[in-house]
C-alpha cells in the first residue's frame, strides 16, 4: 500500500492537515503581523488598511522554524497582501517590500506562489470553537470556525468552511481512489469493482456537501463583499491593476497570479488523474468518440488539441507535496486502461462509468453555484443604479460585452461547461458513452434544477 504520509496525505483527512492548524505563532516578534490580521475586518472598514500595512515594521522569516510557522505567516501575509491590493475603492499594483519579501520567502518554503490561495484560504484555515483536544478527523462540523476572514461575516467564514468539509470527506475518495489503483494494478477485479463503485458513492456525496454553500452564504454578499478581496493579479487590467500584475516590493519585474479558487483544490485534480479525465484550452476540445462504437479512439483524440495550460499551472498553487502526489497518480493509475482491457466484465465497465458519471454531475452542482452566485449576481450590479455602495476589483460594474471573469481570472462559465464536458469522454462502455454523452445527462441535469445552457 501507498505510503500517502510522504506526500502530506493523511489516510483519515486527505489534503487537509491531521493535526488542527495553529491559529497564531507564538514568538511575539512576530505580533505586528497577527494583530493586524486579527483585526483586519475591522481596518478595511475603515478604509485605511494601507496605511495600517505601511506602518509595519519590517520583520526577518528567519525565526519562523517550523512548517506550521511558515504555513501560518504564509496564510496571514496572503490576507495582508489582498487586503492592501484590493482594500478600497481603486486597487494599487505594487506591495510594499515589508510585506512582498517575507510573503515571497514563506512561499518560496512551502513550494506555493505569493498571495492568498485556497490552501491559505481553506485547508489552513480552520479552527476549532471550543477545544476538545482531537484531531482533525474527529472533527464535529458545529464545532468549527474560520481563523481569518476580510469581512468578519458569517457568509465568508461558511465559504471556507465548505471547502473544509469538502476536503475532509474527500478523504474516503482519495482512499477507495488508492484501493482502486492498486487493485487494478494487481488485476484484482472483484475488488476493483467495489472500490469503484465505492469511489462513485463518495464522489456523490462530494457534490451534496458544495451545495451547502447556499445554507449559510448569500450570493449577494458573496458576489459584492467576499469576492473581490480573492481576486489575483492576473488577467485583472478591466477592474483596475497593471496589465503585467503586481509589483512586489523592489522587484523590477511584475509578478502575475490567479487568485484563489476551488482549481487549486487538489481533490478534484486527484480525480481526474485517477479516471484519466484529460482537459483541454478552452474552446480547443476535440471530437470525442461516438457513442455505440467498439473503437477507443479517447487515446488518440486527446493527442489532437492542447491541454489546458490553465489547469496545469492550477497545480503550482498546490502545495509542493500534493502535486508531487498529483504526479505519482498520472504516473501510476492504470485503471482505465485496466477496464478497457477487460471490456467483456460489463460490471467493471458499468463501476467505472459510473465514477465518471457522478464525477460530472459534480461539475453540474459546481456550475449551478457559479450561476447563482456570480453570473446572476454580476447581471443584478446594472440595475442597482445609486444603491450601489463602495465596490472593488470584481465587483465594480463592467463594460458592457466584458466577460464575467473568475478570481483566478478565467472567463468563468466556458471554461467551467468545458471541464464538465471533458469529464464524460473517456467512458469506456457503450451505454456510458451514451449518457455521458454532451447534452443528455447535462439537460436532464439543468432542466431539473433551472439552468440555462445558453
């Protein structure tokens, strides 16, 4: 069996961390930094969170020691630089050089790029309200909290929390995704039947637990308050930064970043590693097999087209032991080629599918969100007329025809219908191809629940 824990996977927690992250460091060096941050909610009510920033004493990495150390001050210079980039009404492209070069230097460490990502965001930032002394696996969802937020509001700290019961109960995917390549590898099929169709379960339930974000995070405070402080510095030129990004410190040189998103999460790439799913630039899909045929011609066609340049530098915003982990996956899964090897076992076949069929439905309840909390949103900012109030980066109206663009700075619901599509055109049996097919499953799935596909 795979040894995950050197590759900071743990078997009970996948890619968040066992052991609670620490919500402070303790050496009071480094308060000036965690002070700020405790209160930054209330500092960018105020409107003068740079002058806040530019008031900081400059402060060495060296005495962080420890990777929990480097994670959190990673974490809190993330916020700090976010804040300072996007905290009022007219965005500013350049960091002072108190907080780019640490920022710079715990990223350097952790393997990450500088700025807030979603490991920042979400799996290093959680907590528990009363502490009971467990690990993260005993975690009780009434029990957990956010460390940090810009806003201070109840919708952000669910966003992230989301994310962290995503993660956790992925952890049974990436187990029954491991048993899986390892039977395959052994030629165990009865085995690798029910790992399968266990992965497909689990898969399901992933996608039960991204639509708790409506319970407790309203798209209007998403859109207008949360959102515009996730935003990058890449792709940011029609809301107000340098076309080249941000300049950090007294580099010469802009540095350009996605913000941070759920591509970043390492599960979803997992998955797609494990089933062979392969993703393309947008716009760039080729003609995937037809359905009813007995030829494979998915090994062929994914030569045809460019990969999607945007999901592999995702990858850089993992960090550096998960996409490590990533790579051993493309590398070593041989599931697919497994079960279309042994096409005659129309159980395999059938178990297979179906991991591919609720991995896609998954993508459906992804952009069934996205609709809701963005794109309706965006169509709402025209109307509101002079009930608008202070707006920043992504939230600021945009020009009429501008593409409504994600806050690692995608042209959102294209890329999103692409990646789902993409998902269904390795289904090895004839019946899978059918309805994963484009169009069936995804009608059904949005005339269900009031998506227009146009």
């Amino acid at each position: 069996m795979l040894d995950v824990l050197s590759f900071d996977v743990d078997p009970q927690t996948g890619f968040l961390p066992a052991q609670y992250p620490i919500t402070r460091i303790a050496d009071e060096y480094y308060q000036p930094w965690e002070r700020l941050v405790e209160n930054l909610p209330a500092v960018l009510l105020t409107k003068k969170i740079r002058t806040y920033v530019d008031k900081l004493p400059v402060l060495s990495t060296d005495r962080l020691g420890s990777k929990e150390n480097f994670r959190r001050a990673y974490q809190v210079l993330g916020y700090l630089a976010h804040a300072y980039v996007w905290g009022t009404d007219q965005p500013v492209s350049q960091l002072p050089e108190l907080i780019a070069r640490p920022l710079v230097e715990t990223a350097d460490e952790l393997g990450l790029p500088p700025l807030g990502t979603y490991a920042s965001f979400c799996l290093w930032n959680f907590k528990e309200i009363i502490p009971s002394g467990g690990s993260t696996a005993e975690m009780d969802f009434d029990n957990i909290t956010t460390i940090n937020t810009f806003t201070g509001s109840i919708d952000e700290s669910w966003f992230y929390l989301v994310s962290v019961f995503f993660e956790l109960a992925g952890a049974k995917t990436v187990k029954f995704g491991l048993d899986s390549m390892e039977h395959a590898q052994n030629g165990d099929f009865p085995e690798l039947i029910k790992s399968l169709q266990s992965l497909a379960q689990s898969v399901d339930h992933l996608g039960s637990i991204l639509l708790k974000m409506e319970e407790m995070c309203d798209p209007y405070v998403f859109y207008f308050r949360i959102r515009p402080y996730l935003a990058g510095w890449l792709n940011m030129t029609e809301v107000g930064l340098d076309k080249d990004g941000v300049l950090y410190g007294t580099e010469s040189k802009r540095r350009s970043y996605a913000g941070g998103l759920n591509a970043q999460s390492s599960l979803i790439s997992f998955l797609d590693a494990l089933l062979s799913v392969h993703h393309f630039s947008t716009g760039k899909r080729p003609v995937p097999h037809q359905a009813d045929s007995n030829v494979d011609n998915f090994e062929d066609f994914k030569q045809l087209s460019p990969k999607n340049e945007y999901l592999i530098q995702m990858r850089q915003y993992m960090p550096r032991e998960h996409r490590d982990f990533l790579l051993m996956v493309d590398e070593s899964s041989t599931i697919r080629e497994v079960v279309m090897a042994n096409k005659a076992n129309s159980e395999l076949t059938l178990s297979y599918d179906a991991c591919l069929a609720m991995l896609k439905l998954f993508r459906d309840k992804h952009i069934q969100l996205v609709t809701r909390y963005v794109v309706l949103q965006a169509k709402r900012a025209p109307s509101m007329g002079s009930l608008q109030t202070l707006r920043s980066g992504l939230a600021k109206q945009k020009q009429e025809g501008a593409k409504e663009r994600g806050t690692g700075g995608t042209s959102l619901l294209p890329f999103l219908k692409q990646c789902r599509d993409e998902t269904g055109d390795p289904a090895a049996g004839n019946w899978g191809k059918r309805l994963l097919s484009d169009g069936v499953m995804r009608l059904n799935y949005s005339k269900s629940n009031g998506i227009n596909e146009d």
